[in-house]
C-alpha cells in the first residue's frame, strides 16, 4: 500500500492549481511465478490487483453559478497482467525486458450537479495502458568485499506506455444530448523515456540506485477545453533516485 504526496482526492477544475495532500493510496496484490529458468535465461510472468482503499476520487468542472459537472472515481479496480525476461549476454552484460497491461473492470459515474443535488448523466473510464521497458546493463564493478561499494552496474533504458482504448473515454445520455460521447483518441498519450542509470551496491545489505529520463516523444492536446501543449511529454527530464535496505540475513 503506498503513501505519497499526491492531488487531493475531491478538486474542482476552475482554471488554479490542483491541491495537494498527504494520502495512502490504493492497495495492491502481486502474484508472480518462474516460468523457466537456465544458466543464462530466466522467464517470469504474474498478475497485479488493484483495490480501491484510498479515498474516493472527485473531479468537479463548474459550468455556471451552481451547477457543474462531477466525475466519481469511487469503486475502481484495476488488473495488470505481466511478463518479465532476463538474459545474460555475458558474465557480466545482460539484457533485462518487461511488459504489461493495465486495465479497469469497471467505469465510473459521470454526475450533473445542481446546487446540493447529483444526477447522474453517464459513465467514464479510466484509459487503459500497454507498458514495456526493456534495459541493458553492464556489471562494470564487483568485488567480493562485505563492506564499502561491492557493485557498479549502469544501464541504458527505454520505457514505453501508451493509452489503447476503443471505448470512449466518457458517454453521457441528457435529454439535451442523446449518445454524446467523448471518443478514445481525446486524453490519448503515447510516452516513450530514455533512462540512463547506475545501481551501486552497498555491502551484502543495501543499495543506491539514480537515473536520468529524457523524454523522446511529444503530442499535441486534441480536447478543445483543454490548454494546447504536447500530450506525450510531461517533463523536459527527470532526475530519480532510490535507496533500498535489505533485513535479515
């Protein structure tokens, strides 16, 4: 169950900053299993469950002087069935690739908001994503050694995710608006990251691992009430680093 500093759960659109909170975030399970395994190959595959635990989720968008439309994100769940690979091209250069897809079971009400009161006017999903990264890595430094740095392997990424969806994104039925829908191709995102990165490792117990992304991809907004800018690029480079401790022996 993650904790991060995220959009509050309850906003409404009317042209400032999101706000943000401190929340934990929805609960996930992951079930994996090997596959198959050799001296140089290694194959592994399994299926994540994502549980609604976090606080419901509302988007409202003010129209006029009291009314508005809400987007309830209440009862989401999400699967993410995967597939991993790792192949040593030598003892110390290998190749490492994963791919996934991650899906809603369910979508969501679409809300008009009259002063107090809630009708509801249609659905929404969330777009479901194809996720591959592939990586090739070096084991540029080793010793044996228990204490100080024991391990320098840098690497070179590629991570790609892109939206499939042919559902529209949101379908509303009004007297006003019989099958209006907003189509799959509007919100629709194609992310492709090149990564550089190093993992150092910290004696037999832990490890500090950094990576630089550069986006290589950019697209333009297609909603018309949306600011026009690239829809595939949300940041000019990214810097990451984490720092893991292993317990026990």
């Amino acid at each position: 169950m993650p904790f991060n500093i995220t959009n509050e759960r309850d906003q409404s659109l009317n042209g400032l900053t999101l706000d943000r909170e401190s929340e934990l975030g929805d609960l996930a399970i992951n079930l994996k299993a090997l596959l198959h395994r050799t001296d140089r190959f290694a194959v592994s595959a399994g299926l994540m469950l994502e549980f609604p635990t976090s606080d419901p989720q509302q988007i409202r968008i003010p129209i006029g002087p009291g009314i508005g439309l809400q987007f309830d994100n209440e009862d989401s769940y999400f699967l993410t069935p995967w597939i991993g690979g790792l192949y040593d091209l030598s003892d110390k250069t290998f190749v490492q690739s994963f791919m996934s897809y991650r899906m809603e079971t369910n979508r969501h009400d679409v809300n008009f908001l009259i002063g107090p009161a809630a009708f509801q006017i249609g659905d929404a999903q969330d777009p479901n994503y194809f996720m591959w990264s592939t990586q090739i890595g070096h084991r540029m430094y080793e010793n044996q050694s228990r204490r100080g740095i024991t391990a320098v392997i840098p690497s070179l990424e590629l991570h790609y995710t892109s939206s499939t969806d042919t559902d529209p994104v949101a379908s509303f039925q009004t007297p006003f608006a019989p099958g209006l829908a907003i189509p799959p191709s509007i919100g629709s995102v194609d992310y492709l990251t090149l990564t550089l990165a190093t993992n150092v490792e910290l004696g037999r117990k832990a490890s500090l691992g950094m990576g630089f992304g550069l986006p290589l991809r950019e697209g333009n907004s297609t909603f018309p009430l949306l600011a026009s800018g690239p829809t595939d690029k949300n940041f000019d480079w990214s810097f990451n680093m984490n720092f893991n401790y292993y317990f026990g022996n």
